[in-house]
C-alpha cells in the first residue's frame, strides 16, 4: 500500500480515533467511533 496525500486524511482519523478511545468519555466515544469509521471508509475498506 502507498502513501499518497488522499490517504493522509483517512489515516489521522483512525489514530485520532485510537487516541480519543484510550481516554473514554461519552462524547470521546461518539467522536472516536465517527472518526474510525471515516477513516476506514476513506482507506477504501468498506464501500
């Protein structure tokens, strides 16, 4: 897999969402889960 500059927006949504998910709160959740599932759409996973 390559790195191209339409990549970079999906990836620092999955790792701010791993990061918001280490420190739970509520609203912590419903941002982290936004910004995995984003990310994941982004990187083409799931269509």
């Amino acid at each position: 897999m390559s790195v191209s500059v339409a990549n970079i927006q999906p990836i620092v949504a999955l790792i701010a969402g791993v990061l918001i998910l280490v420190m739970p709160r509520l609203l912590n959740f419903i941002v982290a889960i936004y910004l995995i599932l984003v990310g994941i759409i982004g990187l083409g996973l799931i269509k």
